[in-house]
C-alpha cells in the first residue's frame, strides 16, 4: 500500500545563552505560577518596548499574546531590533503556517547565542500568554541588555552597576536591585536628572511622595526622551515587590538614551587619568629632589662633629659627651634612617610608574643619586663608630679604681645579707617531729640550699680577689676592706660545718619513716584495683541489659559464670591487703613512730573493702535469677521468627512464581486473545483467594512487633517485602488483564484478524531484546526497517511521537498495535466523507437540515447540525451548511 505521511515541524527551545550574561533566576521556567500584579506589569512594559521598536516600521501591538500569533510580526520586530533580514514569512492563515513563521522566529533567536526555556511554536500560537511574555523577555536580555557594558560588568549587573554609579551623588537614591529600590520614583528622577538637570526640579521631589514622582519621570522621559511610558505609577506603588523583568526593560531605555552622554564621560575619564599620573610623577620628583638635598646636608654638617676627639679632663665633662652621643643616636639619627629608606623606596616607586605609564625614567640632579647618598651615608657611619670606640675607652679608664671599690662594697653587702639568719637555721631539729614527706621536703630543701652555698663560693672568691686587687693598687681605705673580707672567710667556713651536720640528721630519720612509708604503697597499690573491681561487680551485677536473641543471653550467662568462678581467687587477694595494713600497724606499735594522718595514697580502708565484699556476693544470686527470666523469654520470641519465617518462605517464592507466569502470558501467544483474558481471570481468582494466608502472616507479624523483635535470620522477607510484592502482584495482574481486553477492542474497533495479531505479536517479541514487554525506540526502529520502511530522522521522530507520545524512549505493545493497525486498516479520509455528504445533498456544494434529518440517525444528524458553519458560497441558499469544512474538521485538520 502507499503511505503518505505529513507532519509539522516545531520546536522546543532551552534558554542558555553561550555568554551567560543573565543569573539562573532570570531564566523563564514554565512551570512556575505568574504573580498577577508581575504579569499585568509585564504586560504593559514588554508592549510598550514592542511598540517602540514596530512603530518604526508603522505597526503596532495592541494584545501581546494574540497579536504575535501568526508570528508576521514577531519577524517583523526581530528585523527591526536587529537590523537584519528574516526568511520570508508564510502568508497562509492556516496554523501550519503560523507554526512555521513562529519557528523562523525561534530559528533566528536561537542563531544568536540565545536558547528559548521549554518555548515552542504551538504554545505562542495558541496565545499562551505566560510563554509569550517569557519569549519576549529572553528578546530584551538578547537585544537591549546583553551588550551593556560597565567597568568590567556586563549585562545586569553592568546595567545595575551603571544605575549606582549614576544615581551615587544623590543621598536618597539606593539602587540595589530592579524592584523595590525603584519603588519610590527617585531613582528615575535621579537618572534623568543626572543626564538633563533643566528636565526636573529635583529639589522639589519628596520621598514620601512616589505617585508624583513616578509620574513626574514617566512623563519627562516620553516627552523630552522619546522613552515610551512602559509602566504604570499605581501599580509599582500597589505591588509589594514591582516585577523585576519590566523595571529592567525600561531602566534599559534610559541607559540607551544616555548612552552617548556615557561616551564622553569615558573619554573625559581617560584624559583625567593621564594627567594624574603625570601629576603625581611630578611631585614624586620634587619630593625626591627634596629630600635627597635635606639628608645630605644633614650629613655634611654631622661628620665634622663626630670626628672631634679632642678629651675632656673630669668624669662628668665625658660622661656628657656620652650623653650627647647616645642623644645623636637614639633621638637625630633615626629619623634620617627613615627618611633615607623612604627616599629610595620614593625613588623605586617612581621609576615603575614611570615605566608603567611609558614614560622615560628619572635622572635625579647631580650629586644626588641614590648611590651618592649610600656613599655619604657610609663616611658618617664611620665617623659614629669611631667616635663611640674613643668614648667609652676614655669613660673606661676614669672608671676602673672607683668600680673596683664600689663593686667590693656591693658584692660584700650582698653576701652578707644572704648569709643572714642562716646559722640559726642550720643548727634547728624540726626534723624529730615530721612526717615522711616532710623528711623528704626538708631533704630537697637542704640539698637547694647546699646547692645554693655552693653557688656563693665563686663570690666570695670574686671578693678576696677584688680586696687583693686594691691592695696592689694602693688604694686607701685598704685597711677596712681586708677587716671586712676576713669576717666574710670565717663565717664561710662556719655554714660549711653546719650543713654537713643537719644532712647527716635528716638522711637518718627518712631511712626510719620509708619503711612504713612503703607498706603505706603497697597497700594502695593492692587496694585500689581490687576496689576497682568490687565497684565494676557491682554495677556490671545491677547492670540492666537489653538482648534480642537466644545466643545474646547465653552469652550473658557464660559472662556471668565465667565471673562466678574468679570469686574464691578474688577473696584471697582481699586477705592479702588486709594482712598488709595489719603489718603497718604493728611497726608503729613496736617503734612509737609519730604518724600524722592516715594512709597518704589511698582513702580506702579496711572496713571498706569488706563492706564492698559483702555487696558483691548478695547480687550474684539476684543475678542468677534476672538472666534465667530473660533466656525464657527469648525461647519465645525465637518461636515467633519462626513461625513467622516459615510462612514468609513460602508466600514469597509464591508471589515471585506468579508474577513470572502472568509475565509470560502477556508475552506468549498461546490462544486467542479471549483464552488469554480467561487464563488470567483464572489467575486472577486464585491470588485472591490467596490472600487469607497475607492476613494470617500479617497476624503473626504483628505478634513480633509486640514482642520488640527487630531481625529474623530465618528469612530474608520481612512484612514490608510481602505487602510490597503482594500489591505489586494485584497491580499486575489488573494491568495486564486491561491490555489484553484493550488488544480485544483494538482488534474488534480495527477489524484485525487473530492472524494478523498474532503477526504483530511475533514481531514485537523478536525485536523485544530484553524480554520485558516493552520495545526501546532502538528496537522499534529496527523493526520498521525490517518491515521495508524507508526512515529518515524526522520520519522517525514523527512515527515516536505517535507510539510514544510521552518521549519516554520505549514503545508498549498497545502502541504497537494502534500504530500498526492505523497502517494497514482501510480507514476513512476527509474527502470520502466530504464526497458522501454530497451524495445526500444531491450533489450541492451545501446540505440542508432536512436532508440530513431525513438520511441520518435523530442523534446524529442534530450533531452535525449543531456543528455545521453556514454555507457562504455563491449559490447558497437560505439555512444551507457547509459539510466541507465539517468533514475537514472531523480529521483534525482545522478547528471544528
């Protein structure tokens, strides 16, 4: 048979553009729900910018969503807005050619970078405003904003840039957004101000006032700016939040029209910046000039001062050229440092900008490079030196005898005052009374103080030698210092005796107290963790304990076994620890030892330790008893998983076994098509009357939850499984019952014989690969060509948009019935019905109601009737109808 096949071709367009000049939350998204006031607003801008560009070509819009229906003027505005030309547009009215012409359109929006959010042809046709308003707008970003460009921003954010920058001197203007900072009517009075202050008092305009505002702008900018009045004042003022898309489209306009004005400010700008930099390399030069002049000056005058050496006579004349001198360095000298580093770092930073900016580098005047000024700075550095050396060597040698005298009377008078009290101490026995530890303190604290004395052998030492240095030096007062240096030696050598005595005493009365003192440790040592492990009995005994399974408390019980058994070794080490504070008692018996307090490392005690005993062995028997009531319980709830396991292995195979089978039915071709639908009512009953043994499970399932059994190692099918599959398998089986009743009615409705669905039965399962009752769109191609189509890309799409309305890549035996039943059936056309409606008007190019009352069926005849146009023709009569358009309609190929 011959096939024609027609199809329109559309298309359905993402919005991406490739510069990404836009943020996500500007793409159109078509499922989300216009807010009325934004889309009224949207309505009123995107016309009016319309119309400002039509009217260039002597047209205009008056409804956006209809008027761009045809697509005529949608070129039409696109050749405008960017000068080129389109293809030519198809003239027809029918909505093919609508279709096509909104295509070109789309075609030369998506030409220039710019993808369209889930926009197609059909939806603009059919006026679905919310689409139009969206295509619209993707035309402005493209056409009015995109190229907008701001110091380095583009696009929106240039756009909004531009607006700060621009509304910046004015206190009361804040642009933040494109919404509610445009609210008030100062930021376009702002705007048009800045560019035109003779346009608007800006003085007059309050904040509190926005409706005059507002309106004072709209009006200026259409008047004097040719700025069409894209918005209204109310509803900015009305709407909480003015619609973002329409505030940008009409701030655009003011951008454009100032955007000459822009240019000459960047040019200006330019110029402005090239004089700074001259400027400001200028006066670097004169600062360094400058300051290089003053800093060698100041060296010159410096030297000659710090290579005087001419000596003074007297201590003080010297001391106060020192002090001259530390005056030069710590309050003259510093400041010249910092001047001479920031010379060079003002002659760095010159010559880069220098060679920045391309301009020739500084050539400072003579004598004043920056290697001249490190060379003076280098003679006055060694002129300091120098100076400073003949100073001190000067200061040094007036110095020496009074240092030595003075350094003789201040080490005296500090050995003295240390050695003060010292004896006394040496010779006190506060050793008989004190405590080991206190022995111990007293120890540490003799030997630092022996350490000590030694330490003060290398003054007294330094003071016999200072004393002998006077001596040779003939210095007069000679005799009172040897006196004093011969009282210093006799006391050493006294001390020396003193300490050798007390360590002696002290060594002997630790040795006494370290016995008791190790009895003390070792019962700690013991004490502790057999103290530590009573307490951890005693709570592991009255532990509660929570298990879910038979082998848990058996474990618990091993455990607690287990711990029964360590008890007898247990009680000998408590008899041993005992023994040990027995044994501590009798040496402070027998030797009157003076101990103060108690047992220093352990606050445990005798009559603790057999108090806790006690404790722990009056709860092992209640411990017994808690783990016998546990394993009781457990057997029972191991009795529950079974029983409940033992029903779940068998009705979960089950389950799986009949899903498979009905699986095969709807794929193999045993019977007729009425023996299948009888098999699987058959089925149908018998899983039905399965469902008693669900609801006994489901009784035992809740058994188990009440009991707080959370696992089963009996089975792997828990209750959800089995409610799952139970539900899968009732869907499944009603499913499939309903495709093959649908087969039936298929085949009575197309006249298909078993033979040729059994045909297409085969057929589908030969190129069903995957044996799932579905084809993927691959097999489904290979299977047409197998059938001696010729398929190009687009017949194929065309054919899958029929099989696969969905585009869900995969064709389901019903669809492949349907389609392959629509290419063999014999069915009607159009012109068969047209050319019958003729044969009942008696070959008339119209039909009366009569005829068709009197050749038709009551229902029938009034529905054609009462959808039947009036005939127009030129032989037309009065109540004829027109049953050409009626039969064109009935196919779908104009409106009915």
């Amino acid at each position: 048979h011959t096939q024609t096949h027609t199809h329109t071709h559309t298309h359905t367009y993402t919005y991406t553009h490739t510069e990404n000049y836009m943020p996500q939350e500007d793409d159109w998204d078509r499922d989300m729900l216009l807010d009325p006031a934004w889309e009224k607003q949207q309505r009123k801008t995107f016309t009016a910018w319309c119309n400002s560009h039509l009217r260039k070509a002597g047209t205009q819009i008056e409804n956006i969503e209809e008027d761009f229906r045809d697509g005529l003027k949608l070129m039409l505005l696109l050749e405008v807005i960017s000068g080129e030309r389109l293809a030519k547009p198809e003239r027809g009215k029918m909505r093919v050619h609508k279709i096509s012409n909104v295509n070109k359109a789309l075609d030369f929006i998506a030409s220039k970078g710019v993808k369209l959010v889930s926009i197609g042809a059909e939806e603009i046709v059919d006026g679905n405003a919310k689409m139009t308003l969206g295509m619209i707008w993707t035309i402005i970003l493209r056409f009015a904003i995109q190229d907008i460009s701001v110091e380095e921003t583009s696009a929106k954010e240039g756009l909004l840039l531009w607006c700060q920058r621009k509304t910046a001197p004015y206190k009361n203007v804040n642009i933040q957004n494109f919404h509610i900072s445009w609210k008030d009517g100062l930021g376009f009075c702002a705007l048009i101000h800045r560019h035109r202050p003779e346009l608007i008092d800006y003085g007059k305009l309050r904040k509190d006032d926005p409706m005059t505002n507002l309106n004072t702008a709209f009006d200026v900018a259409e008047k004097y700016l040719d700025i069409p009045k894209m918005l209204d004042a109310e509803d900015i003022i009305s709407t909480l939040r003015p619609d973002e898309k329409a505030v940008m489209t009409y701030v655009s306009c003011y951008y454009h029209a100032f955007s000459g004005k822009q240019k000459a400010e960047t040019a200006a700008n330019r110029i402005c910046k090239v004089l700074a930099v001259n400027q400001e390399n200028e006066q670097l030069m004169e600062d360094y000039e400058k300051l290089a002049s003053d800093l060698l000056e100041w060296i010159r005058r410096t030297i000659p001062w710090l290579e005087n050496r001419m000596p003074e006579n007297t201590m003080q004349a010297m001391q106060q050229k020192l002090e001259d001198f530390r005056d030069y360095r710590r309050l003259h000298k510093p400041p010249k440092v910092q001047e001479k580093c920031q010379l060079e770092i003002n002659f760095n930073t010159l010559q880069t900008k220098l060679r920045l900016s391309n301009r020739p580098a500084f050539m400072p005047s003579e004598g004043k490079m920056v290697s001249d000024i490190n060379n003076a700075w280098g003679n006055l550095e060694g002129a300091e030196k120098g100076y400073e050396e003949w100073l001190l060597n000067e200061i040094r040698r007036l110095e020496r005898l009074d240092h030595l005298a003075e350094k003789f009377r201040q080490k005296a008078a500090i050995h003295e005052a240390w050695t003060g009290g010292k004896e006394e101490m040496l010779q006190q026995r506060d050793y008989e009374s004190s405590s080991l530890s206190e022995i111990k303190a007293l120890l540490k604290k003799h030997e630092a103080f022996e350490s000590d004395l030694t330490a003060h052998q290398d003054r007294v030492e330094q003071i016999a030698a200072i004393a002998q240095e006077l001596n040779e030096l003939d210095y007069y007062d000679s005799p009172s210092v040897n006196a004093r240096c011969q009282r210093i030696c006799d006391q050493w050598d006294s001390l020396g005796n003193l300490t050798q005595k007390r360590s002696e005493a002290l060594q002997r009365t630790e040795k006494l107290l370290e016995t008791i003192d190790q009895l003390y440790l070792e019962f700690a040592k013991r004490a502790a963790p057999f103290n530590n492990w009573m307490e951890g009995a005693m709570e592991d005994l009255q532990d509660t304990f929570i298990v879910h399974t038979i082998e848990e408390i058996q474990g618990l019980s091993m455990a607690h076994e287990q711990f029964k058994a360590t008890l007898p070794e247990a009680d000998k080490e408590r008899q041993a620890i005992l023994g040990i504070h027995n044994e501590i008692a009798k040496i402070v018996q027998t030797y009157h030892v003076n101990i103060a307090g108690s047992n220093p490392y352990t606050t445990i005690n005798p009559q603790e330790v057999n108090a806790k005993w006690d404790k722990v062995r009056h709860l092992v028997p209640q411990r017994d008893q808690a783990l016998i009531e546990e394993h009781a319980r457990q057997q029972n709830n191991e009795r529950l998983r079974r029983q409940f396991a033992n029903q779940a292995n068998v009705i979960g195979p089950w389950i799986q076994t009949k899903m498979e089978e009905i699986g095969r039915i709807s794929i193999e071709m045993h019977g007729t098509l009425e023996d299948q639908l009888t098999h699987l009512r058959q089925y149908e009953k018998s899983i039905i009357n399965y469902k008693p043994k669900i609801d006994q499970l489901e009784g035992d399932h809740q058994l188990i939850q009440e009991a707080l059994i959370f696992d089963n190692k009996h089975t792997n099918y828990t209750m959800e499984h089995i409610r799952v599959g139970w539900e899968q398998l009732l869907t499944t089986i009603a499913r499939t019952i309903n495709e093959i009743e649908n087969q039936i009615l298929t085949r009575d409705a197309k006249g298909i014989t078993q033979e040729q669905l059994n045909e297409f039965r085969a057929s589908f399962n030969h190129f069903d690969r995957k044996r799932t009752g579905i084809m993927e769109a691959e097999d489904f191609k290979t299977c047409l060509i197998s059938m001696g189509y010729n398929l190009g890309e687009n017949e194929f799409s065309r054919i899958m948009s029929i099989v696969d309305p969905n585009r869900m890549g995969l064709v389901t035996f019903q669809a492949f019935i349907d389609f392959m039943s629509r290419e063999t059936a014999d069915t009607d056309t159009a012109d068969q019905v047209m050319a019958s409606f003729k044969v009942l008007a008696g070959d008339k190019n119209y039909i009366l109601a009569d005829e068709l009352r009197r050749e038709l069926p009551p229902d029938q005849a009034e529905y054609c009737i009462a959808r039947m146009a009036p005939y127009s023709g030129p032989d037309a009569v009065p109540g004829a109808l027109d049953y050409m358009s009626f039969s064109t309609a009935l196919y779908g190929e104009s409106d009915l």
